[in-house]
C-alpha cells in the first residue's frame, strides 16, 4: 500500500476530475430519474466543490509555511476520496442495473434510490465535505492564485556552450544576417525579430548562440538577456531590463519611474534585447512597454523568442518570423552521441547503435526530446534498458500535429501544473477501510482470486510479464476499471468472458500475450476503448473481426488470426478505413495446410485498407497470390516502414515504389515470387509515375527461395537515398544488381551465390559482407569489406575494382575455396589492412603495390608459396606463419 500523499499538491486537479464525472451523471437520467436522495444531495456536493474549487491553487502554495492550511488540505484530501467513492458506486449501481437489462431504466432508478436512503453514510459524506469546506474562511485564502512559473523552474540565460550544438549554423547565420542589417520602420528605430517554434525545438539555444556571436557583440552598446517565460508583466520586464543594464537589482515598482529610467538608459545607444520564451500578451501591453525603446539608434533589435504565432504576429506579420524547423536525422543523431556518451569502442556499439537512432528517430527531430533521452542513457550500456526506452508505451500515446514526444510535453510546458495533473491521474484507486491511504497502482501479482471483482473503484490493473493463466469471471464487474495491462504475458490463453461489461476500460494492453486463442464476444460494446493493443480474430460472429467497427483504437494495432474472416464483407464492418489513430499496423494470417481461395484473400485484404495516417505497416502470411492494389498508392504519403513477410503464395509484388516517404522495406518469405519486374517500381494504370523508391533508405530481401530475377527498367533512376542493402538466402537469384546506386553506403549478401556484382555503381559504398556459409553470419564493421565461405570472391574483388570505395580501410576474406586472383589493382586506394585467412586456391600474379596499405595477414594459404612485394611505402606490418611461403621483393623497390 502506498502512504497518503503529502498536503494537497494534486488537489486542484483531482477536484476538477470529480467535478467531471458529476456533471456526466447529473446530465444522465438513468441516476437521476425519479431518485429524490440523489437529486438532493448530488447538487450540495457540485456547489461544495465549486466553492472550494478556486482556492486550492493558494492554500497549496500556502501550505508549505502554514500548517493549519497543510491540516485542511489533508482534511479536504479525506473528505475528497469518500466523495469520488460516492459517485463511484452509484455510477457502479446502475451500470450494473444496465448490464442485466439496458431497457430496465426505472429499476436503475429505484436501485440507485434504494441503495442512497439504505445508508445514512451517503449523507454523512456530503456533509462532511460541506463542513471541510466551510472552515477555508479561517485561511484568509485567495481565489484562483496562478503559481509562479519562474519559481518552478530554471530561467534561461544567456550563457551557452556551443560544442553541445549541432544542426544550427545555417540558422544561426541567418539571424545574425538579421540583426546586423541596417533596417528600421519609419515609425521605430527597433525592428522585432520573432523566432517562432514548437516548445523544445531550440528556440532559446538558437538565441543564445547569435547573442553571444563575436559580430553581435561588436555591434550593439547595449545587449540584454530576458526571460520572460509565463511573467510578461510590463513592471516585471522593465525592471529586469535595467538590472540587467545596471548589473545590479533595481527594485522600484513605480511603472512610470522605471520607463523614464530606461528611456534615459537606452537614449543613444544602439541596443539588442533578447525577450526570451514569450507565452502571451496583449498588443496595448507589449505596445507601452516598448515605449522606452523608441528613444535607441537606428538598427537597434529585439530578438523575440514563442512557441505562440499569435505572440509573434504582434510585431510582425507571421510570414515575416523566422519558424525554426526540425534538426536533421544526422544533427539529431550526433546530439544524441554527446548526452549519451555512447563510443564506437564499446563491445555492443553496434547493438546500441541500431536501438538508438530508432529512439532518435521517433523523437522527430526535436533537439529537446534527443537530448533528454540521451541525458538519461548517459552512461548506461546494458542494452535491455535501451531496448525498454525504444519500446515503452509513451511513444503511442495520441499527439497533436505540432506537439513534441508526448512523454516529454511536460518540458515544453507548465512544469508545475503537468506535475499536478500527474499525481491525480495516479490516484485512481482507494482502499476499503476509513484510513483512506492511495492504493498502489502498478501492481503485478501472479494469482487472482474472485475477490477481485470487489475492489469497486479499481482503475488500474497490471498485470504484465506474470505468468498468470486465467483471470476470473469476476473481474469483469470492475465497472470503473480504465486500465487493463495484460502485455507478455505468454501463459495467458483466454480473456474473461464478460469482457463487455467493462464499460469504462479505455486501455486493454495484449501485446505479447501469444497464446491468446481468441477475443472474447462483445468487444464492440467497449466505446471508450482507444489503447487496444491487438486483437485476435474468433471463429464466430461475435467475436469475429466485425466487433472492431466501433472501436477507435489508438498507436499500434496488431490483427491476429485473419484467417478466421470468411468474407471481405466482414472485413469490410471492421472499419480499418476510418480508424485515423493508428500509426502502426500488423495484418497476420496464420500458417497452415487448407487449401484457400486466393481470390477470396485478396478481397479480404482489400477490404481492410487502413487509413491514409498510417506510418507502419506489416502484414504476415497473406495466403493471396496478388496484393490489392492500395498498398502501392502514394495517397499513403506517412508510411516510412513496410514489412511483408511469410506471404507464400504471393506472385507478384505491389507497387511499393510509389509509396513517396517509404524509408524502409523488409520482404521476406515470399516463396512463391519468382520475378522482380516493372510493377514493383510502377503501377501499369499510372500517368504520372514519380522517382521510384525515391525516399527509401533500408532495403532487405530474406529467405527468397523461389526468386531468381531482380529487373530494373533502365530508365527508371530507383532508389535515389537507398544506404543499405541487405539479400539473405537468395539461393536462385542470378544477375546483376540494380545498376546505380548513388547513396548506397552499406551492402550485405548472405547465401546468394548465384549473384553478380560486375554492373553495380555506388560511389559512396565503404561496408561491404559477402557471405556464403549458413553458421557464418558476421557482419563486416564500418569501412571493411569481409569475404567469408562463398565462392563469389573474384566477383566482389571486381566490383571494388569498379567502384573504388574512397573510404575502405580493412579486407578480409576468409574460407573461400574458389580461385582468387590479386594484385594491387583489386585494392581501393585508402585500404590500410589486409587479412586472407585459409584459402587453397589464393595466388599473386605480379609484384604487390599499394600507398596506405599498413598491415598484410595471411594464414593458412597453401596455395601461396611466394609472396611478390613492390611498391608497399606504408608497410609496417607482415604477418605470414606458414614457413613456406617466400618473400620476393622486387628489384627497383628495394631500400
């Protein structure tokens, strides 16, 4: 059990959640039909908590130096809970009243009448809070007190320490080009310059960069750091301005007095005045107190920094601020090294890595997101706890348009308030007994008894991770439960029946619970439902995929057990198409023997074409030969991730090269694709056909066992930004790669032995993992080509030959029982370190020449009996223990 919280930090919020549901049932006539208790005393405790409503934000300012008031709050804390109790259970009654018959309204009526008078504690509850209440008069407390930002948290400055920044030189030369021009309105000496962002963009950092700039610091007599933050207070502002002039406190609160002193300060001289993080603000409020800037030079500047247009527009129109976009994935990455600490010399580098730039990247490019993550892996290398990071939850929370990561909106916005709401949210579940104290919300138990469906104000449950079987019938008459956390937990087979009843549940998290046979019947009757996790398709109508109509689920949705929709009529009623929240979707057929009507399959699939929102999308073990079309339209312009995987029967590939932000695609398992043609670049219906693949970074073709063509329309320039190209078990796969790859940077090819490389231009190409053995799967690391077990050697030695990467440093072949032939011409000019380890048939026809190559290794290379050398003026390292083998330095090379 958790202890009481402290005071009344949360009561503010927690009164305004009660007052919340009060409404909702004093507007329902269900409660409040014919029940006279109920219309009594409802309406007393609504005007209690009115009353006592616009004093809580003071008295918990107060209650720090005052203990009385910290008593009462704790009073009022107690009085609160037996009030939300109140509403609880007489919202329970009649849910339950419902649950038995929705059309037996007037027993609802004298259920809940019945159950008020049964008990004089209903009215002992109302009363009591009343008398809590009426004891505020003693406190002297003020109503709707708005707590002090700045007291909550640090003020800017504008010190800063530009190593820490990335990203920003372009826009930091352009505000400086700003401030340094010669510009003034003929009405003001001053021009405004806003800076205007989302919070936690870089605004304040942006500013502090240009303000401590060598040119800028030349340039003006006077410069001026304020933040102002939620205090634009004009006496507050002025103040601050000529203390900051003055390097000393000014502590006059004579308005009329502290503008005729900045005036008199300012008169002459040329000035910068950075108003840093402005919330709000009326015109005539900024408009007097910029009155005694009028008095500067000409070229003078205020650098405004808001997240709000409206601020901004004051001064300028909004087509004239400087809006500071996102950090590039690059920029973000490089923020994220330097918080993170995280160095290439670490063992699980490359791990890390990997799960890293996925946590940058769903940060969005926000520097305050990136560098608040990275703040707190600092120093932390276990690679579980990244892993945790990446998938929590709060990456799918709902969020607005313009709206940063939604677990970190508290750094953009009231510290204080955010903590506040915080804390209630928390506070759902009280115990039985009079003490009152919190019950502990995230609480994981391994067994249920049916006890549970006693606990009437339960809102959360967690369940997650235990190996807990069944839960009981029991658990569905938790009518006020929100909350139902069920995730992994991999011995779970069934959910109870009467999952229905659970009116109130707004999150039901199954993911990783793969055991679950099917849903339970009725899910649709859930309307509140948004975090659903996944859903397993039953073999009846009610609990078939139809029940998903209704519901308007959230973040990631996975669909297990397609195979159980008959009809692409069924599929149709679950509404995919409107369903705009989701942002990641699973489609997943299981795998098995029967005989399908691929026609049929197609239709289904058709049917269950998501919303154009979607970003990621997977589907699994498709039994249909074709995909329908809308999965190659570009109206899906969000989709950046795309995975097909286990389709069998596929034939042909969709139109995925249309898809206009598509970054990576997996295809793997398509067993029955033989060929890569036109379609998968363009849709044959078509006009207009844009750069195919044009935004596409990660390609990877797996366990392709049928696939023996790969073709590329000459004309078609495809894949423009691909970086890394990834083709594992391709055992039939003959031909050339795509021709041009201009970005390509990282090249992996495992068990595809028929595969040519001879044609591939890729300028940019520095890693390259060519590999033919099963048990050897080792990736070269970044600037190394590794060879191993595969007899495709002569062919990658030709195409670096071809491509000469400019940034290769290491060689390393190992296991390759096929003739190999090198000389000097094989070898990219920046190598620097060369490893041939046990292979029979290596030779070397002419004397070796190379500039940068440092180290030579060789091993278990029966075949070499002499080792020409040339020209090697970096050589400082040569390894050889097979005895046998001869070194031949050539004549005009030797020292």
């Amino acid at each position: 059990m958790a202890t009481k919280l402290d005071g009344g930090a949360y009561l503010s919020s927690f009164v305004d959640a009660i007052l919340d549901n009060l409404s909702s049932m004093l507007e329902d006539d269900s409660i409040l039909h014919g029940n006279h208790s109920a219309l009594e005393l409802l309406p007393r405790l609504e005007s209690s908590l009115y009353d006592v409503r616009p004093v809580l934000d003071d008295a918990e300012n107060k209650q720090f130096t005052d203990k009385r008031v910290k008593n009462w709050l704790t009073d009022l804390q107690d009085a609160l809970y037996f009030a939300d109790d109140l509403l609880d259970e007489l919202s329970t009654k009649t849910a339950t009243a419902i649950a038995r018959d929705p059309g037996m309204s007037s027993y609802c009526s004298s259920v809940v009448d019945s159950y008020v008078e049964s008990s004089g504690d209903k009215e002992n509850i109302v009363q009591r809070l009343e008398s809590v209440v009426a004891r505020k008069k003693y406190f002297r407390l003020r109503e709707s007190v708005e707590v002090d930002m700045l007291s909550w948290r640090t003020p800017s400055t504008s010190l800063v320490v530009s190593s820490d920044i990335f990203g920003r030189d372009k826009d930091k030369e352009e505000i400086i080009k700003l401030l340094l021009a010669d510009t003034c309105h003929a009405e003001s000496p001053f021009t405004v310059i806003p800076i205007w962002g989302m919070g936690g963009i870089g605004k304040t950092t942006l500013a502090q960069l240009v303000y401590s700039d060598p040119k800028v610091v030349e340039n003006f007599d006077i410069r001026v750091w304020v933040c102002v933050a939620e205090n634009s207070d004009p006496v507050h502002v002025t103040r601050t301005i000529i203390g900051a002039i003055d390097s000393c406190p000014f502590c006059i609160d004579n308005f009329d007095v502290l503008q005729t002193n900045l005036k008199y300060k300012l008169m002459g001289k040329t000035f910068l005045v950075v108003l840093d993080d402005v919330w709000h603000g009326g015109r005539d409020t900024w408009e007097n107190l910029l009155k005694p800037f009028q008095y500067g030079n000409n070229g003078s500047k205020i650098l405004l920094t808001t997240r709000s247009e409206k601020v901004g527009s004051m001064f300028l129109a909004a087509s004239q601020h400087y809006r500071l976009g996102l950090l590039s994935d690059k920029d973000c990455w490089s923020l994220f090294v330097k918080h993170s600490s995280i160095s290439t010399n670490l063992e699980q580098y490359a791990t890390l890595e990997q799960i890293g730039r996925k946590i940058v990247d769903k940060c969005k490019g926000l520097p305050l997101a990136v560098k608040t993550l990275g703040g707190l892996l600092r120093n932390k290398f276990d690679i579980e706890v990244w892993e945790k990071i990446l998938e929590s939850e709060i990456w799918e929370l709902p969020q607005d348009e313009n709206e940063i990561v939604p677990a970190l909106r508290n750094l953009a916005t009231n510290a204080w308030s955010t903590a506040k709401l915080a804390i209630c949210l928390l506070i759902g579940i009280k115990s039985q007994d009079s003490q009152r104290p919190a019950m502990e919300q995230y609480c994981k138990i391994r067994s249920l008894s049916d006890s549970i469906g006693e606990l009437l104000h339960l809102r959360y449950l967690n369940f997650s991770e235990t190996p807990i079987v069944t839960l009981p019938e029991s658990l569905c008459k938790l009518y006020n439960l929100q909350t139902l956390k069920l995730r992994d937990c991999n011995s779970l087979e069934m959910l109870p029946s009467r999952m229905q009843d659970l009116v109130n549940l707004r999150h039901l998290d199954i993911r990783g619970t793969h055991h679950l046979k099917e849903m339970p019947k009725g899910m649709s009757k859930l309307k509140h439902l948004n975090l659903l996790g996944c859903y397993v398709v039953g073999e009846h109508e009610e609990n078939g995929i139809r029940e998903l109509g209704p519901i308007d689920v959230h973040g990631s949705f996975y669909i297990f057990k397609l195979e159980n929709v008959n009809s692409s009529s069924e599929a149709l009623e679950a509404k995919m198409g409107n369903k705009k929240h989701i942002n990641i979707l699973l489609l997943a057929w299981r795998s098995d023997g029967d005989t399908v009507d691929v026609e049929t399959e197609r239709d289904i699939l058709k049917e269950l074409r998501p919303h154009q929102n979607l970003k990621e999308l997977s589907i699994e073990r498709y039994r249909g030969e074709i995909f329908p079309d809308w999965l190659g339209l570009s109206c899906y312009s969000n989709i950046t991730k795309l995975k097909m995987f286990g389709c069998k029967n596929c034939r042909q590939l969709p139109s995925l090269g249309q898809l206009p932000s598509l970054q990576h695609l997996e295809i793997a398992a398509l067993h029955g694709l033989e060929r890569i043609g036109e379609e998968f670049y363009k849709s044959c219906e078509s006009c207009h056909v844009g750069t195919p693949f044009r935004s596409l970074e990660y390609l990877n073709f797996c366990h392709m066992k049928g696939w023996r063509e790969w073709h590329t329309p000459d004309k078609l320039d495809a894949f423009p930004k691909l970086k890394t190209l990834s083709m594992h078990y391709c055992p039939v796969l003959s031909g050339d790669l795509p021709a041009r790859l201009p970005a390509l940077k990282q090249l992996e090819i495992n068990l595809c032995e028929e595969l040519a490389y001879s044609l591939l231009k890729a300028p940019k190409l520095h890693t390259i993992t060519v590999n033919g053995w099963l048990d050897s799967l080792t990736r070269a690391a970044p600037h190394e080509v590794r060879i191993d077990h595969t007899k495709q050697v002569q062919s990658v030695l030709e195409l670096l030959r071809h491509v000469q990467p400019p940034c290769l440093q290491r060689l390393k072949i190992d296991s390759c029982w096929s003739a190999i032939t090198l000389s000097g011409d094989y070898l990219p000019p920046s190598l620097q370190y060369l490893v041939i380890k046990n292979c029979s048939e290596l030779t070397f026809p002419e004397p070796l020449e190379h500039q940068l190559l440092t180290e030579i290794h060789l091993y278990n290379c029966d075949s070499v009996t002499s080792l020409p050398l040339g020209a090697l003026p970096n050589l400082k390292k040569l390894a050889t223990p097979n005895s046998r083998i001869v070194l031949e330095r050539n004549a005009s090379h030797r020292a």
